[in-house]
C-alpha cells in the first residue's frame, strides 16, 4: 500500500505536469506524453519511499539514481563504445542536482609528430568548445534588442543591415525561427581570409527550394549577429559581454579563452573524416581555445570576431548560471523567454512531421526519430546543442536545467563516406572503429548524439523524479551531489 500523502502528491504532480507539457505555441506538440507515460516515469519515487520508509532524502535520492540505469549508460558511453574521451552531466531542479563526471577532457597530445597518451581527467571547470549552443547567446541578443524597443523582429534584415542586399524580403523573425532558408554561393569556409568570407556571407540570399523537412541552419545566426552590432554599435562579442555574460555572473565564457585557462580546455584535436576512398583528413591545428567550426575561424574567430553561430567557449558552472537565469526572468523577461519555443517551422504534411524549432534552439518533435527536447518536459522547454559535445536544455515551467559537456571530437572519426561503412568494426560492446591507410585503428563518434539522448532521457527522468521527491518530503536545503564515475 502507498504512503496516502506521498500517493496524494504524485497524482497531484501528474496533473501539474500534463498542463505543463500542452503550454505549447503549437496544438501538435500538445499531449505527447500520457498520464500513462507520467505514471511509469515517477512510480520509481513512490517505491524507494514504500521500500525505504525511513530514508532521508538523500538516500531515496540515492537509491532512484542506482535504479535508473545512468550510471551504466554512462560507463558503457566513456569507457565501453568509447565515443567520447569523457563527458560531464549536470541535472537537476533549482534545489535538488547531480553531477555525473566520467573519463578525461583529453587523451593524446603531439609530441615530436607522433601522437603520445596524455590523459586529463574531466573536471567541473572544464571549459568546452560550444559550437552551436552559441547560438543561444545569438537568439537572446536579439530578443533583449526587441524586447528594450531597438528593433521590431518582423522588420526586414536589410533595414538594420542593408549590405544583405539580397534578403530584402526576409525578416529577422524569419531567420530567428528558422522560417526561411537562405544559404551562400560559396562556401564561407572556403574564404582565403575573414575580409573575403564577410563578402560571401553578405551574398546570402533565400534558397531556390525552401525545403522544411530539416531546415535548421548556421546562416541566419550568422546574419543575425550583424543586426545586432549595427544596431548597438558594439562588436558582438562585447554585447553579450555585457547584456549576458557580466550580469549573469558567467566568468568562464569567452570568445577567446585567456592564456591562463587554456589548460582547463577540453581538447578536440586530431578529429578526422573518412573520405569515398578511404583515405583521411586530419585536424592537427585545432589546438584547445580554437573552435572546430571552420566558418568561425573563416570570420576571424582567432582574431575576436563573434560569429553569432559559434565560436565561444564556456563552463557547466556558468551555462547552468544562464538556464537559471532565463528560468527567473534575469537576462530576458519570462515572457521574452517564454517566446523562445514558439515555433514557426514544424508541421505536419503529406509526408509526415517536419521539424519544430523555436528561437535559434531545439524544441519536441513529434516523429520520434529526429533529436528533440524530451517529451515529459514542457511546452516552453528548449534544448541547444553544439557539434562539438554540449547540450543546454532549459525548461523555464517546471525549472530544470541539463547541460552536458564533452570533447567529443578528440582523436575521433567524426564523419565517415557512405562508401566506406563496410569497414566499420564493431566489437562486442558496439565500439565502432576504422582502421586508417597507415594501420591505425580509430574510434567512431558519428553516433555521438542518438547515444547522448539515452543519458539524456535518463537524467531527465530523474530530474523530475527528483522534483516529486521535493514536494513529498519539502527541505529549504540545496543539494548537489557530485558523482566521479572512474
């Protein structure tokens, strides 16, 4: 029999959840999740209680944390496929947290031209490449300028900007949301020096076939970036500086990580993709504090120049800083916040669901198969991933935050030609590797994102686990328990 008070709560928390979830700008993301669905994810809390009815609650804590299965998807994620040197999770509500560290931030450097062990374990101050998740810095910029009066985001780019000839007919709301396609003759990256890339951005025009089936993009973060200076008259990077990193507390995060922390830089050097012939390009000059994103370094991310889609630098500490910020209405307005997960994108057509994004970041989705913020959160929740191995996910109804960051890239094959996957091996453990032209055999991260989801998935489930936990047993107390998984 349930204890009939702790019973009592749980019910009453379903239902709190189930609104939550349909607090949604869009009718298809509503109901993803059944009362159903709820009832299994928080059982687990009602049980540890009945098994354990004298347990303080940070045993029952412990004790839903070693049923979840997290910590063996974590094992099997560092050290069995080994698709990532190491990772750090951190999860929680405003009171209750975890931190899950497991592997190392760098397992090789170059010596002599030969690559040499040299492994650095994973730490809370860490400071990962962030890659895309900057663009998060982008998409707030923006809204702090329309929420103060400086733009209206459905005016046209060219009114703030008008060296984007081509984007007459496309608004900042169209490029924040992801509504119009837009890309470049040439590749950006592919420019001799920052001078030439800024002209082949400034060519960018709307795609001939605005195809929504995936319409997610690096272009228009990049576009956006530009508003934002001509209307402030500051280089981007000092913008957010002082309108996001100074007020939030967020001293870790830069552009260009100071010399004095560079040791703390989780390395990504030495990543490589499989060309059609089996033969591969390495990375050697990707040296901790310089980004992956070739179009960063094509703008003159080396040189201070913030492209709005990547290039920064930061910490767990502070990325949770700026969730519980945008959480309590600090950096932006709640309601400014709350607009982040309106979606002007997803729908469901002829050929199914394409995909739903809010504000420059990820949001549900109804077809299973596509990355998504997961389904038990709210409607409000929106998750920003970066290429690298960061993931921010912020859900600003129920208050609770996720970030993961990882080197995942390091001494990696992160991208392999369809012509050569029958030469993947794969172990008992499905460790997947490819042995190179000169007999080296190296791991393969291509899957890193689907298995990050699991963790994901897991830490989720405990985080609202551990909120029902909360309300049954109230304590004015914070807890952090901080877990080495070695």
């Amino acid at each position: 029999m349930h204890n009939i008070k702790a019973y009592y709560i749980y019910r009453k928390y379903i239902d709190e959840l189930l609104r939550n979830q349909n607090m949604t700008s869009s009718p298809i993301l509503q109901d993803i999740f059944t009362r159903k669905d709820y009832e299994e994810l928080l059982k687990p809390v009602l049980t540890v209680i009945e098994e354990n009815p004298h347990a303080n609650l940070t045993t029952l804590r412990f004790l839903l944390f070693k049923r979840s299965g997290l910590k063996e998807i974590i094992d099997n994620f560092v050290k069995l496929t080994q698709i990532t040197p190491g990772v750090i999770l951190d999860f929680g509500t405003f009171k209750t947290r975890d931190t899950v560290l497991c592997g190392n931030s760098q397992e090789y450097v170059m010596e002599n031209g030969v690559l040499v062990p040299k492994p650095k374990a994973i730490e809370q101050d860490t400071i990962f490449d962030l890659a895309s998740t900057s663009k998060l810095f982008t998409a707030i910029s923006i809204l702090k300028l329309h929420e103060v009066g400086l733009i209206d985001v459905f005016d046209p780019i060219t009114k703030y900007v008008p060296d984007f000839k081509n984007l007459n007919d496309v608004s900042i709301y169209d490029l924040l949301k992801f509504r119009v396609m837009i890309v470049t003759d040439t590749r950006v990256d592919s420019a001799k020096n920052k001078e030439e890339a800024e002209q082949i951005l400034f060519g960018v025009h709307k795609k001939e076939k605005q195809n929504f089936n995936n319409a997610y993009t690096d272009m228009g973060a990049m576009v956006l970036r530009y508003v934002v200076e001509k209307v402030t008259k500051l280089p981007f990077k000092t913008f957010v500086q002082a309108v996001i990193f100074d007020p939030v507390g967020m001293k870790d995060t830069h552009l260009n990580v100071p010399k004095e922390k560079l040791d703390r830089v989780a390395n990504e050097n030495y990543s490589t993709i499989i060309k059609s012939d089996g033969t591969d390009i390495t990375k050697y000059d990707n040296v901790p504090g310089t980004p992956h994103d070739a179009k960063a370094l094509a703008i003159g991310e080396l040189d201070g120049i913030a492209p709005g889609h990547a290039g920064f630098f930061s910490t767990k500490n502070d990325m949770l800083k700026l969730g519980k910020s945008l959480i309590k209405g600090e950096v932006l307005s709640k309601e400014s916040v709350a607009t982040i997960s309106d979606t002007a994108t997803g729908f469901k057509d002829d050929e199914g669901y394409t995909r739903f994004y809010g504000s420059l970041v990820y949001l549900k989705q109804p077809d299973p198969a596509n990355l998504s913020v997961y389904p038990p959160l709210s409607g409000r929740a929106f998750m920003s991933p970066g290429f690298a191995g960061t993931t921010l996910c912020v859900d600003p109804i129920n208050e609770i935050t996720l970030f993961i960051g990882s080197g995942r890239l390091h001494n990696r094959i992160y991208q392999i030609h369809p012509n050569q996957v029958q030469n993947i091996k794969v172990d008992e453990h499905n460790k997947k590797t490819f042995t190179l032209r000169n007999g080296e055999e190296k791991i393969i991260c291509a899957d890193y994102t689907k298995d990050k989801e699991v963790m994901v998935k897991l830490a989720l489930d405990l985080s609202l686990q551990y909120q029902l936990l909360e309300k049954i047993m109230p304590t004015n107390r914070e807890m952090h328990l901080v877990r080495e998984l070695n």
